[in-house]
C-alpha cells in the first residue's frame, strides 16, 4: 500500500509500489507480465523519451488503441513527465479521431497495431509535425512502442509534478456535437483513495492478494480509472485486450479474479454464455458495475450466477467515475426499493439536489443532481463556458441527471436533465446524431431519441420528417450516419413522421417523442 500523505502524483504511486512490492506482479496481458519495478522503470524511460522528444510539461500525446499493459506504462510514465495523456475511442470515425487529436494538440500519436492503417490514412489532417509510435512493433517508418522506450534511461526525472497538474484528459460525448475534453488532474484521480475520509467499506478495500480484471476499454474512466485503482492498492492487474464474455469467464478460471467492474451490458453477455454456469467463480469477491442501469431481473439472475458481492456504482467521467455505491448489503436476492437506487455518496462526497434556481429541494422532490467532491475535474480543455455551467463557483458540479434523495441519503435516478443517451454504457447526445444525418438529401428534420432496449438499456432511434416527395429507407439513412459517426452512435431504429413537434418558440419537444416508448417505465432511464 502506498503512503496518501506522500504520494501526490501517478508518479509518486509507480515509485512507492517499485520499492514496496517490486518483484510483485504489476500487471499480466497475454503473457507478458510486468513486476512493479519494471514498471516503474519502464515509466522512467518513457518520462526521458518524451523529454528527449522536446514534449514539455502540459503537452498531450494520445493513445490509439485497444487495452494493453503498456497503455498503462505510457499514462505514468507521460505523468513523471508532465505530460498529459489523451486515450481515445478506437470505435470512432475518422473525423471523430481526427477533432479529438486535432484539439488535444496531441505531440505523439500512439497507436495500436489494429488502427495503424486508419491513422496513417488521417495524419494529413493533423498538425504538421504530429509524430507517430506503434505498439506492436516498427511499422511504415514509425518506431516501435518497445524499443522507443528503451532508448532512453531508466534514471526517473523527478520532475516538479504537482497535485493539481492535469494527468488524464478523457473525452465525453458534447451537448453540441462536439467532444469535450475532461481534465482529471492527481487529486482527482488520487485524492479520494487514501481513506483520509474514513476506512473503507469492505468491498472498497484492497489486499496484494487480489487479481484485478481491466475488461472495459481503457478510453473510458471505467477502464483507464480501474486499472489506476489496483496499481495504488499494488493488486495484480489482469488486462484484456478487449471485452469477449469466453476470455472472462477464461481469465476467472485461470488467473482467479477478486475484482472486475462491468457495465450491465457486459454482465448480460457474460452471464448468457454457457460456460457462465460451469466454471468455479469461489475466487471472485466483488463484482461492482455501473455506467447505465440495470434491470433488476438481470441483476438477480446475475447475483444467483456470480455468487460474489455486488456493488452498484454511480459517477461520470467529469467525477473520475464513482462518487456512489450501492453496497453487497442492499443487494438482496428478492429484491427491495434500495436496489432501485445507485448507492449513498462515497465518503468525502457531497451530493445535492437542485432545481432550476439553484435551490436545495428535500427528500423525494425530483432535481438536478450536483455533487462536490476532490473527484471533481478540472474543468474541459479549452472550454472555459461549458466548464463554467457545469462546475459553479463554489466547486458543485450539475451531473445532469435528475433523481432524488431518500430521507437515508440514498440517491436514485429518475431521469436527464441533458438529452444525453447511455447504450451499453457508451454516452450519445442526440446532436452528435442529428448533425450526421442532417445532411442527407432526403432529411428534411431529425430528432434523436433513446428507447428501451433489453440488451443495450437504450438504443438510439432517429425521428426523421422527409422532405417533400422523398421516400428515404431507414437503412440508407442508418448508412449515412455510420459514414460520419461512429457506429455505435448510429440510430438503430427510424420512424418518419411528417414534421417534428415543436413548442411556440420553435424547440423540437424531444419528450413527447419519447412518451410513448416510455409508457409504463417508471425510471425514463434504462
């Protein structure tokens, strides 16, 4: 365990852990597996590589990729450097990739061996003088990740790296069609480990016996924050290149996995496979799993399955993921209202509900929920108005989600407050959408909406009015988008309608288009 009082920087917990466990295992991905001192020499030389490369403290470099150990060996070894890493998500299009290095400004472009092709087709688009690694190996003039690496010294820089410096910038899906970039700094990522809050509850506590699975993709704060969290707590950490139910379900068996967090709809896919009945899950402790709701007859059928303790976890990317639980005890095989809620606030957090003014309401009356906490990010790259309404001058944070407290402090989400969509834990705003589907010849008008989905919890449906004498099919429409955005973002569905509703000063009305996909769901989040 590393020492909160002294540790200020992702550097200072790759230092601590070298010399307190460093023939310990830091990480194993497919064969390969890293002691925490290697790794923390590995971060040295990655820190000197970048310095050597001219990058200066607050640059940002990007990682293009699918999950990998080395993914984390660049975020600690950019942070002894001061610079900043920008992971980015490698089911995106082309433009989408393109803005986000292109705002990042990112100086090294780091890329996986699946999307060399597709970013060497895109560096014309970015920034003369934009360099180039691949991970896997030398390739078409641009060095290989291991052995630009090991040019350089192991010697660590110490550079003067501070608490509230920028390590992690993540982008989340934009209100307006445009990505923002989330600064998380130390003290966000760090700041609420430490247990200077109190002891941590059971399920929060770590042993160096435990075996953590990083399954989730390392562009979101559920996978890169996931793997921070077992570095600092010096577990071994397990990582898969990408989610696939058979390699879960081979890694329990073989690597014996303690903890793993999912998103509902990775449970589903795990707990439908066959095997999920007949392998020995004794070694799991705890499964906790957020990013979108669960329906509780799955969360039952998953409790019966897994046997191991649940947690129910509630955050953003602009919260460093978790500032909510829902703790193994409030999850009960039959079932009871708490199971309907996403947990009471971590020690250290704040949450408060508000409404339109900014007022505190009481328990069960239906607000914004806003929270404080150190977990709060720094604010978006750039984007010093969109920070401004989303984090006030007293440090609260509007999630943009409506729901309630109960009279115990627990927090339970009623709806959005943003028009934000969540499908199998991936964030979709309509106008991201509606931008990509605007332009197509026969769109006269578009409104995009999330339904009830089984598998997914929502699923992004497309409301189009034609223009005059065109007849568009809802697959030339889904084909268009798909050119444009990713795929995932695409609508799955399309209904034509002859115009959008709109109120008297001409805003489509996005939940009466809603409504009747709703009716009967008390919660309009799935």
């Amino acid at each position: 365990m590393v020492d909160p009082d002294t540790v200020r920087t992702l550097g200072d917990v790759a230092r601590q852990q070298a010399a307190a466990r460093g023939a310990a295992p830091a990480f194993v991905f497919e064969g390969r597996i890293t002691s925490y001192a290697a790794f923390d020499r590995h971060a040295n030389r990655i820190a000197n590589a970048m310095i050597a490369e001219g990058l200066k403290p607050g640059d940002r470099i990007a990682y293009v990729g699918k999950n990998s150990d080395w993914f984390f060996e660049l975020i600690f070894g950019a942070n002894k450097a001061g610079v900043v890493m920008t992971p980015v998500n490698w089911r995106l299009a082309g433009p989408e990739i393109v803005y986000i290095l292109r705002d990042a400004a990112a100086k090294i472009v780091f890329v996986g061996v699946e999307f060399l092709e597709q970013v060497a087709g895109l560096a014309g688009e970015l920034a003369p003088g934009t360099r180039f690694v691949a991970m896997e190996g030398p390739w078409n003039g641009w060095p290989g990740f291991e052995a630009w690496r090991d040019a350089s010294g192991d010697a660590d820089p110490h550079l003067p790296i501070g608490w509230d410096d920028v390590a992690l910038q993540l982008y989340t899906s934009g209100t307006t069609g445009r990505p923002k970039g989330a600064m998380l700094t130390n003290a966000n990522l760090l700041g609420m480990r430490g247990g200077q809050f109190g002891p941590p509850a059971a399920w929060n506590s770590w042993t160096s016996d435990d075996v953590s699975l990083v399954a989730m993709p390392n562009f979101h704060i559920g996978g890169a924050g996931w793997g921070i969290m077992g570095l600092y707590n010096g577990a071994k950490g397990v990582v898969a290149r990408e989610f696939s139910p058979l390699a879960v379900l081979d890694f329990i068996e073989q690597e014996r996995i303690s903890k793993i967090f999912m998103v509902p709809a990775a449970m589903q896919i795990v707990v439908r496979h066959p095997r999920a009945r007949e392998i020995d899950w004794s070694c799991m402790k705890y499964l906790l799993y957020g990013a979108s709701p669960i329906p509780l007859e799955l969360l039952k059928e998953c409790m019966e399955v897994f046997g191991c303790g649940f947690v129910q976890m509630y955050g953003m990317t602009e919260t460093t993921g978790t500032i909510v639980a829902l703790p193994p005890e409030d999850h009960v095989p039959e079932g009871s209202p708490r199971m309907r809620s996403a947990g009471k606030p971590l020690p250290g957090v704040e949450i408060a509900i508000l409404d339109e003014a900014g007022n505190r309401l009481k328990p069960h009356e239906v607000g914004e929920i806003a929270t404080r906490s150190l977990a709060n990010m720094k604010g978006y790259w750039n984007l010093a108005e969109a920070t401004a309404k989303t984090i006030d001058t007293e440090g609260w944070l509007r999630t943009g989600d409506a729901g309630y407290l109960d009279e115990d402090g627990y927090v339970y989400i009623h709806d959005r407050v943003k028009d934000m969509i969540i499908t199998g834990g991936e964030n979709v705003y309509p106008a991201e959408v509606e931008n990509a589907i605007f332009g197509h010849p026969d769109v006269e008008e578009v409104a995009v909406i999330g339904v009830p989905d089984e598998k997914w919890g929502e699923a992004v449906k497309a409301v189009v009015a034609p223009k005059k004498g065109r007849s568009p099919s809802p697959a030339e429409i889904i084909a268009y988008a798909r050119e444009r955005i990713a795929a995932y973002k695409a609508p799955k569905s399309i209904d034509f309608i002859e115009a959008l509703p709109r109120n008297p000063s001409g805003k489509i009305l996005r939940r009466e288009l809603r409504e009747p996909y709703w009716q009967g769901i008390d919660r309009r989040v799935n």
